[in-house]
C-alpha cells in the first residue's frame, strides 16, 4: 500500500529566522535530489529486465534492502556526508523497488506515470503553501493520521488475499488522504518544530509523503490495478 514513515526522536525549536531559513533550503534540496534520485532508480529497474524481475518476485528483500540504509542514516543523521549518502542509497533503492509497477502502468496507459507525477507535483505545492501561510496548529494531525496510516496497512494486507478491485482504489484514495494530512503535518514541524540540524529527518518524512501520494495517485489513475 505505502511505504513506511522515518521514526525519529524529538527534535530541537528553530530560534531564528535564519536557522530557519537555513532549515527550509536544506530540507527541500534534499526531499528535491531524492525525488531525482529515485527517478533515476526506476530509470534504472525499468532498463534493467532482470533485476526488475527480481524485485518484483521479491518485493520484502527490496524493501529490507531499502530501509536498511534508511537506519544508517538515522544513526548517522548528525554525520555530513555519510547522512546524505545513505538517505541517496535508500531513494535510490526505492526507485527500482517501485519500478516493475511504474513500468506495467506505463505499458498499459501511455503517458499516466507523468499525469500521476504531476498531480503529486500540484497537490504537493497547494498543501505545503497550505500548511506553511496557515495560522492553524497542525500539532494533532500526526497523530490521528498515523492511526489512519496503521488502518490502512490492515485493510491492505487484508486484501492482498481477496483481491478486490474496489477496495484497492478505496484504499488509494485513502492513501492520498492520509498522506495529504501528514504532509501538512510534516510541513508544520518544518516550520515550528524542528531544528536546524533535524534536516534528513525532515526531507526524509516529506519525501515519504510525496512518494505514497504519487503511487497511490497512480493506482487510482490506473483503475487500481496493481503490479
């Protein structure tokens, strides 16, 4: 269904405009070079039959493969440039883990992986200026929309067995919602809570959201069907 959130401890305020300031472009370059990263994972599982036939029969291992840098990264969060390297290794990885549904998408509906990419794209942009201009604390978001999160791993791994077609967009469409509102959530930290070292915590968190936003966006678009 989704791919699982970056734990993290409890990170320092921003004081200044500054740290702040410094926070923002750090976060969003990094949440911006993993997107591009990722990219070019898939780029790569797609030219590579073999190895996108591997993931795709042993999703777990992909997967254990994926986050396993990910916890490098979170020990090494305050280590400049083994963090980025490891957060890089993990998008990349998960580029060619979501490669054999990108490319079935792709064959059977031309051109619906960039509509999918670019109603992410626009829905990323009007939540983020949502988020950040708002006067709202968002402070109780995150943890109603995590237990929407655990709901939705259920139902998912409920249906992996019945199969059905209509939960499956069911559960896309509530995908899309769930990381909508943790997206804002994320986004409200960024701005009121974190500090200015906790940027791979951050773009790590954000770029989680946009990547089950875009794979739910393309199942919907794709009717629900899956790999």
């Amino acid at each position: 269904m989704g791919f699982s959130r970056y734990a993290i401890p409890a990170p320092g305020l921003v004081r200044t405009g500054e740290e702040r300031a410094t926070l923002v472009r750090r976060t969003y370059s990094l949440v911006f070079a993993s997107v591009l990263i990722t990219t070019i994972g898939t780029w790569f599982g797609i030219s590579q039959p073999s190895v996108m036939q591997a993931d795709a029969a042993h999703p777990i291992i992909t997967m254990l493969c994926a986050f396993a840098p990910l916890i490098m990264a979170q020990r090494a969060r305050a280590s400049f440039p083994q963090n980025i390297g490891l957060v890089f290794l993990f998008t990349f990885v998960m580029g060619v883990s979501i490669s054999p549904l990108v490319f079935v998408m792709e064959r059977m509906q031309p051109g619906v992986v960039t509509q999918a990419g670019v109603l992410t794209l626009s829905t990323f942009g009007v939540l983020t200026l949502y988020a950040w201009f708002s006067r709202r604390d968002f402070s109780a978001w995150g943890g109603l929309f995590i237990v929407g999160l655990w709901v939705l791993i259920g139902t998912s791994l409920l249906n992996l067995f019945f199969q059905n077609q209509s939960v499956a967009l069911w559960i896309a469409g509530g995908t899309v919602l769930v990381f909508s509102g943790l997206l804002i959530f994320d986004t409200w930290r960024l701005r009121n809570v974190y500090g200015p070292e906790d940027y791979v915590m951050a773009a790590v968190n954000i770029y989680l959201d946009l990547l089950n936003m875009f794979m739910a966006i393309l199942q919907l678009l794709g009717g629900g069907r899956r790999q």
